[in-house]
C-alpha cells in the first residue's frame, strides 16, 4: 500500500452519497416535484384517509388537526435533514430536482439533465473534502 494512501474513508463517502442522493435528491425534490406536476400527493391521500379512519374511531377535533398539520411538519423536518447532511449544495440539488420533476411532462430531456445535475451536486454536497479542495475554504 502507498505511503499515504488510506481507503478508510473511500466506502463511507460513497455510501453517504448515496444515501443522500435517493433520500433527498430523488425522493424529497425528484418525486415531490413529479407529484406537484401530475396533480396526485400520495402523502396527502394516505394521511386523508388515515384521518378518516382515525376519526371514526376517535372523534376528537384535536387529533383531526394534527393530521391537517402533519404533512406541514413532515416537510420541514425533510428539509432539515437534507440541509444537515448536504448544507446549501444539498439543498440546491433537491431544488434542482424538484425543477428536474416539475418537468418531466414538458421535456424528458432537459428534465433528464435536470435530475443528472442534481444528482451531480447532491455527490458533491456530501463529500466536504472535495468541495474545500476546489473552493479553498
């Protein structure tokens, strides 16, 4: 092995990419962004229907409002999360993603390079040492 060389590290910033990259990249901004496109919020139809159902069984007005609140809470703490873990850059290429969904139904091309590039910076946004390299900071 070269004097120097230290492949500890090669696994874990690969697999924080990847991690990143379909939790927020593909499944916050991607997927959000198709589903604003289409019409359909499968998060609003499912708590929708767990609403209902827990208010047949518990017809309290607190509980229905915080499922009205729920999908509000459960945005922010996605966005918290991809800030945490990939900072500004992340929180770029979920946009970038969400930019790249939105468009899907009028151009499959640019929304492919859309999703590319996003999936391009959300790599860079968890790997800090590289992005010191090349900013100097």
């Amino acid at each position: 092995m070269p004097t120097g060389f230290c492949a500890c590290g090669t696994g874990t910033m690969a697999r924080r990419a990847k991690t990143y990259i379909w939790q927020f990249v593909i499944g916050l901004g991607f997927l959000s962004g198709l589903w604003t496109a289409t019409g359909i919020d499968p998060e609003e139809v499912i708590l929708n229907v767990l609403g209902k159902a827990v208010d047949i069984f518990y017809p309290d007005p607190n509980v229905r409002t915080l499922f009205l609140i729920l999908p509000t809470v459960l945005l922010l703490v996605s966005i918290i999360g991809a800030y945490k873990k990939g900072r500004v850059l992340g929180l770029t290429a979920v946009i970038v993603a969400y930019v790249a969904g939105l468009s899907i139904l009028v151009s499959v091309t640019s929304a492919l390079l859309l999703i590319l590039a996003a999936m391009a910076i959300g790599y860079l946004a968890t790997n800090r040492r590289l992005v010191k390299k090349i900013t100097g900071r």
